[in-house]
C-alpha cells in the first residue's frame, strides 16, 4: 500500500473540526483490484493476529464506532475489513431505532449492554451518538417520541450539551477501565449518495438495501453536516478520537479504516505471551496420560 498519513483524518479535540474542509475522496492506495484484495487480505490477518494477543493478555477491550449518512458504506466496511478476524473476537451491534424498552431508559443504556468483553472488539454500526445526531436534526424525536422529563426538553440546547459531556464521561470512564474507543465518521459527497441511492433502485437485486426514507432524509443534507460538525467538535479526545474517512471510494475507505484500526490496537500495551519452558515440560508428561486413555 502507498504511504499515507492516518493522522491527517484524526481529530482529538485539539483543533475546531469544519467539516467542508474534510476530504470526500483522495488518491487510490491500491494498484488495481488484486491489489486491492491483496492488501484487504493482509490487513484482515493483521486485525486477526493483534486481536489474539489481546484475548490472551485479557486486560484490554477495543470499542469500534461506525457513523455515517445513508449509502456511506458501513455495513461493508465492516464485512470486509473484518473478514478473517475469529468471531469468538469481534462481535458487531446494529443499532436501529429505539424500542419501548430502550425508550424506558437513558439514552446511553442500550449501548452499555453490547460492550465487548475484556481481549475482544466490539463494533458498533450506528450508536450513542445518534442521540446527538438524528435528534438534533429533528428535535421533534425529543417531544414527542423519548420519555424524558418536561423539564428536560424546555432547553434543548442545554440537553445536547449535557449529552455530548455525558458520552465524554463515558468514554473516559471506559479508557481508564482498558476499553478504547476508536470512532469513525465515514463522510460521503452529497453526490456520491445520490449515486449509490439511485443505483439502489435501479438494479433490482439492491432494492432490498432502499429505504425510501433514506430520499426525505436527503432533505435535510445541510443539518445533518452540521450536526457532525458540532458532535464531532465535542466529543473529540486524545484517548477516544474521531477519524473522518473519505468515503466516495469504499475500496481506499476500507483500506484506510483497516490501517488506523490496525495502527490502534499496536498502541495497546499488550503484553506478549512468553514461552514457559517449565509448564511445557509439565505438559509433555500428559501426553502419555493422554495416549492409555
């Protein structure tokens, strides 16, 4: 794969994010297609091998958030950049919208029941942040749908204030209990969308992939922009970044989201499981055992 700079999308809250300035497309990072599936190939042994090791250490959990706008490309991303990984290691949560049960609590109580277990990856497709996302969008969900106090909603800026700390707390409070958060933003050109919504309805085999809420979301293009801006602003930290993938090409965004996650789990202060000549002498008395069996 050519050199690249992964840093260049990371945002850690030590400048303001402004999301036109961020990059929908860059350079291929892959000769041609077998290229493409060369390094896919590599990058899933990777993932597969780090995590391993941080089973074995069992000290360390990775959370790995995907958000995007519809057609961005997260449920493929997810495929295949986890292809290959020991599904004893990584599990993926979909969040769809919320239930009657799920409305009857906090809005972070959902996700705190589908975070992964010590030495495994957690992926969530959608989560928390919806809450300060497709709720700020359409304030409406807050009144109208979620149960929460009157007092509660008579300052809706306030509550979002308040909701981007408490998901800042709790990444926090999940790094320094050993899970780290990686979150990625996968950001797509209004015309790439269109694109892939069309091609959703013109072959026939995608028509299941269509919402037709997916074209009224469109409308409201502009606030969605705005509200990643902001919520990437605020939740941006040096333990728990943001990394803002270009995504109009989905081959360049896989190979990216592979690398950074890759790049994050080396960072983990795994400690390598070292040979112990004296239990492998102990071991190798069983063997007998083993054979009268």
């Amino acid at each position: 794969m050519k050199d690249f700079d992964t840093d260049q999308f990371r945002y850690d809250g030590d400048k303001s994010f402004k999301i036109k300035k961020a990059p929908t497309k860059v350079d291929d990072l892959y000769e041609d297609d077998d290229h493409y599936e060369a390094l896919l190939r590599q990058q899933a042994a990777d993932i597969d091998k780090w995590q391993e090791r941080m089973y074995a250490h069992n000290r360390y959990g990775l959370v790995v958030v995907f958000q995007a706008l519809d057609a961005a490309g997260k449920d493929g991303t997810i495929q295949h950049v986890f292809t290959g990984t020991n599904p004893a290691g990584v599990r993926v949560c979909s969040f769809k919208r919320p239930t009657d049960q799920e409305l009857d609590h906090d809005f972070l109580w959902r996700s705190w029941r589908e975070l992964p277990e010590r030495g495994t990856i957690g992926i969530f497709n959608r989560s928390y942040y919806e809450e300060v996302l497709v709720t700020k969008v359409h304030p409406e969900i807050l009144t109208q749908t979620q149960r929460l106090p009157e007092k509660a909603v008579t300052n809706i800026d306030k509550l979002f204030k308040h909701r981007y700390e408490a998901i800042v707390d709790m990444e926090k409070y999940l790094y320094r209990n050993g899970f780290i958060t990686i979150k990625f933003y996968l950001h797509v050109s209004k015309k790439e969308q269109a694109d892939r919504l069309i091609a959703r309805i013109e072959e026939q085999d995608k028509n299941w992939k269509f919402d037709e809420g997916d074209v009224k979301e469109r409308n409201f293009w502009d606030d969605y922009q705005d509200a990643y801006e902001t919520c990437i602003d605020e939740t941006a930290t040096d333990n728990s970044p943001w990394y803002v993938i270009p995504a109009d090409d989905k081959k360049n965004m896989r190979l990216i989201v592979g690398q950074i996650i890759i790049r994050e789990l080396k960072k983990i202060p795994i400690e390598e499981q070292q040979p112990d000549d004296a239990r492998f002498k102990e071991l190798q008395k069983l063997i007998a055992v083993i054979q009268k069996q």
